[in-house]
C-alpha cells in the first residue's frame, strides 16, 4: 500500500471467535485507512484466520502459535494495569457476554476501567463492507456451536469449595 513500516501502527479490528472461520478481521476499518481490492480482503481474511495454522507448518508441526497467545495476554494485563491506575482510555479486544449479535459470547473491541469491562464497543461494525457482513453471518453458527460446547464443558466441572 506504499507506506513506510516504519511510519505505520497498525489497527485492524479482529471480532468473532478465536478459531477459523469465527476469526473476522474488519479490513474496512483499518488505521490507517487503506483501500483493498476485493480479492486482497479475500486473501488476507483467510490468512489471518489461519495464522495460527501457517505457523505449526512453518515449523514442520514442531511448534505453535503459543508466542501470539502470550503476547496478548501481556498486552491485556498491561491494558487492565493501566485502567487499574485510572487511566479513562483504555480499549483492548477480549471475547466476552455482548448484546452485539443474538450470540451469548462475542470477541469485538471494549472499554476497560477501574472495575473491568466498562462498555462492548459497537462502533466498529458500523458500516460494514457487504463481504464484512456476510462474513459476519457466516461465522455465526460456528461460533454458535462452539460456545455450546464450551458451555455444556464448563457445566460439567465440579463446583470448587
């Protein structure tokens, strides 16, 4: 897109799921703003929803996208330091129970303070692209299953005392 790497911070909001399909990135919404062709967000969608994937094969099965997971985490726990410390404008992506769609659970975009999740963020899915939202409608009986899975596992656990 001809921006210097160096110049660039890259936000795409990714919403869903954490696995495949579930995975959306709102390639629309991206800051800096950048134009793609239709097969460009075809292309990067798919490779996004793979990352995790692409990187055990890069490794001959011999490794995981762990360091993804752990960088996030970190990056959450710095977030919620900061909130904790009483900054007012801190924004960081988790799956969590939203009204955002008719699904209990969805990733997407929040608001942390003092006391946890302040606000589910909608905004970014103002204005979606028509591959956006058909993505969107798409993923959601997968991520449907999933969280009953979870759910139906979580019920199992026994009550610690």
């Amino acid at each position: 897109k001809n921006l210097k790497l160096i110049d660039v911070d890259v936000d795409v909001p990714v919403v869903g799921g954490h696995a495949g399909i579930t995975i959306l990135p709102l390639l629309s919404k991206t800051k800096p703003s950048v134009t793609f062709m239709n097969e460009e967000v075809e292309e990067l969608t798919v490779r996004i929803q793979n990352a995790g994937t692409e990187v055990v094969e890069a490794n001959a099965g011999a490794g995981s996208a762990t360091l993804s997971m752990a960088y996030a985490a970190a990056r959450f726990v710095e977030s919620s330091l900061r909130a904790l410390d009483g900054d007012a404008d801190v924004y960081e992506f988790s799956f969590v129970q939203s009204e955002l769609t008719e699904l209990p659970f969805f990733a997407s975009r929040v608001k942390i303070g003092k006391k946890g999740i302040e606000a589910v963020i909608s905004s970014d899915f103002q204005g979606l692209t028509e591959y956006e939202a058909k993505a969107l409608e798409a993923l959601k009986p997968e991520l449907k299953a999933s969280i009953e899975k979870d759910m139906e596992f979580v019920q199992k656990q026994p009550v610690a005392a």
